[in-house]
C-alpha cells in the first residue's frame, strides 16, 4: 500500500495567466509543477549554483557584476547568489505571483529567506520575455533557468526567447562583455548555433553531474564589448 512518503502531497495550487501552478511535498522534497510539467524540486540543487558560479567565472576581473536571475523557481540559485559577496545587485525576474509568495511566506522561504532580505536582491514580478525588451536596466551576467532547456519550455511563448529574436533581448540587457548562462536538462546543439548566429562570443557548454540520468548542462555566451 503507497504511503504518504510515496504519494506527493499538494500543498498549494493556483490558477494563473500563464496556467497551473503547483506546489507539492514529496518526501523531504518539495516541487513546483507547471501545467503539469515538472519544473524543479529541493532535492539537489547542484546545477542551479552551477549556473550562477559559471557566470560569475566568466567575468574575470569585474568588480562586484550584476546578476539577472530568469526564473526563482525553489531559490537555490538566488540563495547561492546571495550568498557570494562578489554578486553586487542580484534581481530575479519571476512570472508567476504564486511562487513568489511561496518564498515570502509559504514552505519555500525556509531556502530564501535571508536571500531575499539580503540588501542587494530584488524580485521582479514579470514574464522575462518582456522583461529583457522593455527594462533599461543592464547587467553583467543573465541567467536562465525557466524552462527545461531551450527544447523543453514550459509554455510555448517561451519558446521565443531561444531563437534569434529572442536571444537579441537577452544581448540588450548585458553589458558589453557580459555573460549568458541558460540552464539545460540535456545539451542543445542547435542552440549553440543560434547563440553564434544572434552575434554571441564564446559559445560553449559544460556538464553539470547529477544523480541519476544525463548531465544537466550551461549554455554560455559573451555578449561582444
């Protein structure tokens, strides 16, 4: 007979613009499910602090760079930002209203909790695909982490941000120089060309280990200065 341990216990579910969103405890984990598509649990963490470390290795030299975190999703790569006194402004742009709230005052803040009273960090309630055309901010580093990878998005408008067009938002908001660092379940050769055809330098990808299955990955890129 299944127990509790076995079966995920829905903690919250809420009806938004963009879909379905869910919070559930599995466990020791807690997951967020969007319109039914895994998006992440609490259960490792490794490749989100990855995606933040890689970003911040690729701007030798930088004093104190700002950081776009795209996606809050359980907080592991804001609270490893925050955690780092090299980050100077860290700003997370988060679509969803509910998640946002999981992390002030539901079961996700015990993660952000000193991330987000950390005097550098601000939460920016919008969908990043207008966010990255429309803000007159600039940053150093861009780190995304919505989706599943650029061939695994979690709705289809964001589809857009990993073709061309897409990618010339995410250019005008770094600073020449600066660092793209996307989050990827698998790796993406096709995406690698179209960071080299939207005018990116340095186009590489690194391996993340994680327990089970394929290596996760980080898509990088140099804006040009």
């Amino acid at each position: 007979m299944p127990t509790s341990y076995d079966t995920p216990d829905v903690l919250d579910r809420r009806e938004g613009p963009h879909g379905e969103v869910v919070l559930r405890r599995h466990g020791d984990r807690l997951e967020i499910i969007a319109n039914g598509c895994f998006l992440m649990d609490t259960s490792d963490g490794r490749s989100e602090r990855r995606l933040v470390d890689a970003a911040l290795d690729a701007l030798p030299g930088r004093d104190h760079p700002d950081v776009l975190i795209g996606g809050l999703g359980v907080g592991f790569s804001l609270a490893h930002a925050a955690a780092n006194p090299r980050w100077g402004r860290i700003a997370v742009v988060e679509r969803e209203h509910a998640i946002v709230e999981w992390h002030r005052d539901g079961p996700l803040s015990a993660l952000s909790a000193e991330a987000l009273a950390d005097p550098r960090t601000e939460v920016v309630e919008a969908d990043l695909v207008a966010y990255v055309n429309e803000t007159s901010d600039t940053y150093d580093a861009l780190c995304l982490d919505i989706d599943n990878g650029p061939d695994w998005t979690v709705t289809d408008g964001n589809a857009q941000l990993y073709g061309e067009a897409g990618l010339a938002g995410c250019a005008r908001v770094l600073r020449p120089g600066g660092v793209l660092a996307v989050w990827s379940a698998q790796p993406s050769p096709e995406f690698e060309e179209t960071l080299w055809n939207a005018g990116f330098q340095q186009v590489r990808t690194e391996e993340i280990p994680v327990a089970r299955g394929v290596p996760d990955v980080v898509h990088l890129a140099i804006r040009p200065g």
